[in-house]
C-alpha cells in the first residue's frame, strides 16, 4: 500500500470504552461497587459525561467523525453505557459516540500521575476471582 493512499485520519475509540476505562482507573471510595447490570450501565453513563467534560466527542456514524458541539452535549443524557446522546426536547438521540484516541490517552496520563487513587494498584475484583475459580471448576 503507498503511503500517499494511508489515511492520516486520528484513530477514534468509542465513548463506551473511554468510559469503561475511566470508571476502572479512577474508582469511587465513596461508592460501593455496582451490584447490577443496570447500576453498571448508569456508572458508565456517569464516567462518559466526565469524559465528556473533559473532552471533545465526535459523532462516528459519518464518513469523517463531526465533533459535538459542548452544548449539544450539556444539553443530552448519556444513556445506554455511554453509547447514545439523548435529549428530553425531542430531538433524535446522537450514536455512536467517540473520542480521539491520541486526546484521550494524554488526558488519562496526565489524571493518573495527578490521582492518589489511580496511581495505586487496584486488588482483583472479588467477582473475577470467583469466575475464574467457578471456570475452572467445571
């Protein structure tokens, strides 16, 4: 492949994962950890507004990624783990939804040397251990 033809396009992941893995470097100590798949969900919708504040989010679905506008963004409700924008006037829900790559591990480098919390290793998750052990099991 020539390199003339590469696309110099920035990479995007979607806000979904941003989210997933803001909510897993940066635990809550003041919360406990979500019993339910929709606990989960709103946790996720949580960490992609913060992602969101933080930093600018694209619309995936074109041919080229159209950031949103931060008053678009302000004005919807992230729903569905992150992955739609909807807003209670009427207008159709925004999906899917990104962030530039490059953006988002500058941003996520520059939070864990500020966190006490991020900065120190996190103990496995009692329910991982116990799927392992349930596999391994059967």
């Amino acid at each position: 492949m020539a390199a003339s033809s590469v696309s110099l396009r920035p990479l995007y992941i979607p806000l979904p994962i941003a989210a997933a893995i803001v909510f897993r470097s940066f635990p809550d100590a003041c919360r406990l950890p979500p019993k339910t798949a929709e606990e989960l969900e709103k946790r996720m919708d949580e960490s992609a507004r913060a992602v969101s504040i933080a930093l600018r989010v694209y619309r995936l679905d074109l041919a080229d990624p159209v950031q949103i506008h931060p008053a678009t963004l302000s004005g919807g409700i992230f729903t569905d783990g992150g992955r739609v924008l909807r807003f209670r006037d009427g207008r159709p829900p925004i999906e899917p939804l990104g962030v530039n790559r490059l953006d988002f591990d500058a941003a996520l480098a520059s939070a864990r040397k500020s966190s006490p919390i991020a900065a120190r290793k996190l103990p496995p998750r009692a329910n991982s251990a116990a799927r392992s052990s349930s596999a391994g099991a059967s």
